[in-house]
C-alpha cells in the first residue's frame, strides 16, 4: 500500500474539526462555560492558523 503525500491544509481542517467536537462535549458535560471557550477559540484558531503556515513553508527535500 502507497502511503499518499502529507497534506497541511487537510490537517488543519481536521484539527479544527476535533476543536469543536471537544468544545461541545467540555459544555455538554459541565467542564467549561460557554463563556470560557468564547476567550480559549481565539487562541486556538490562531495556533491552528501559525501550525498551518508553518507546515505551508516547510521545505521538503
């Protein structure tokens, strides 16, 4: 089987995915206000954005 080429923005998408998906139970479940995830996305989306261009960028030999 041919391992296919790693892609970053496929990546992102999915980690991006996962951030809402964890957002939603840490509600559900009473860990964290929604208020709490209003002040945490923000740095969770610019860290997404700072790993995706760093991926975009990254030399490949």
């Amino acid at each position: 089987m041919n391992q296919h080429p790693f892609n970053p923005w496929s990546f992102v998408a999915g980690a991006l995915f996962l951030l809402i998906a964890a957002a939603g139970a840490f509600v559900t479940a009473d860990l964290a206000s929604p208020r709490d995830l209003l002040t945490a996305a923000p740095v969770a989306l610019i860290l997404l954005g700072v790993g995706g261009l760093a991926l975009t960028f990254k030399r490949t030999s």
